[in-house]
C-alpha cells in the first residue's frame, strides 16, 4: 500500500525539481539572449566591436545590415556647436587690453 505513495511522492520531487531547473535555464537562456543583442560600442573612438574585429560604426552599418549610413547633425549638438561658436567669435572679436599684443601678431 505505501508503493504508491513512495512513487508519487517521488514524481513530485521530480516535477519540483524539473521546474525549478527549467525556470532558472530559461532564465539563463534570456539573459544570454539579452547579452548578445548588446552593442559593444569603444568609448573612446566609437568603433564597433563586430565578429572578432572593431570596425567604424559606419562599416558596421554596411556589412552588419547591408546599409549605407550618412552624417549630421542632432538639433541638440547644433544648439551646442552654435553657442560655442559664438563664444569663441566673441572672445575673439574682444579688443586687445593695453600693453598686451593681439594674438597672431609680434612684437
């Protein structure tokens, strides 16, 4: 009589422990997964780390996706270029003091 109730409890265990290996292996599969969809991006020269080389962001554009990439401009980055501009022509523009040589020119 206690047969039966050995086997069962034994395939609970199992489906427990079944679960709990299956949960914690999807969870390692999506991970993994997530892992791989990032973009190894150099912080300092923008490359692109693609296939065992780091390559120019716009190569990687062409052989990763088979387009072709352009330049410009964001409108943040262009409010930014334009002040800086701006500041430097104004630096520049400022008269001499006295006793002081504008820059570019001898004495």
């Amino acid at each position: 009589m206690t047969d039966w109730r050995d086997n069962l409890l034994e395939t609970v265990l199992i489906i427990i422990v079944w679960a709990a290996v299956f949960v914690m292996t999807k969870r390692l599969v999506d991970h993994t997964l997530y892992l791989k969809g990032l973009l190894r991006i150099c912080a300092w020269c923008r490359r692109i780390g693609y296939q065992d080389k780091w390559v120019p962001m716009e190569q990687y554009f062409a052989e990763g996706f088979h387009v072709h990439s352009t330049h410009g401009i964001c409108p943040d980055c262009l409010k930014k270029i334009e002040s800086d501009t701006a500041e430097f022509k104004r630096k520049e523009s400022k008269p001499a003091e006295p006793g002081k040589s504008a820059p570019g020119s001898s004495k």
